[in-house]
C-alpha cells in the first residue's frame, strides 16, 4: 500500500518535471528578435479586417455580441 503511494508520487514528480522541462521556453537572443518584431510574425489581424469580420458576423446572423450591429439581413447597410 505505501510502495504505491510512492509509485504515484514519483510518477507525479516525474510528469510535473518533464511538463516544466520540455515547455520550450528560450533565450532570444538580441540580433533575432528583429525577425520576431515584423509584423509576419504576429497572430492578430488588421484592425480594418476586425471590424469588416464583426460588421458580417452581427449584420448576416445578429450573432456578435456587444458591438452594436443591427443584425439579421445581408450586411450592406
């Protein structure tokens, strides 16, 4: 009975280290975070798209919450 205590305790220790371990955190070094700074790199979109994709989505199924769109019909008002 405690052999298995152990057991999971060391199975946990071990998952916990190997979590911390491998979350591929790196150094970036000073001559590469030029590359990462170009606007290719980042996930977000234009603000125009944004707000193209919340006048769509509130105007065709009224369904975009909190911006103020109409909704229902075609979108071309």
């Amino acid at each position: 009975m405690v052999a298995n205590a152990v057991r999971s305790l060391t199975i946990v220790v071990f998952a916990v280290t190997a979590a911390l371990g491998g979350s591929g955190c790196t150094v970036v070094k000073a001559h590469q975070r030029g590359n990462l700074a170009k606007r290719a790199m980042t996930n977000d979109l234009d603000p125009g798209e944004v707000r193209f994709g919340q006048h769509s989505r509130g105007s065709r199924e009224g369904a975009d919450g909190g911006t103020g769109q109409p909704g229902g019909g075609c979108g071309c008002n």
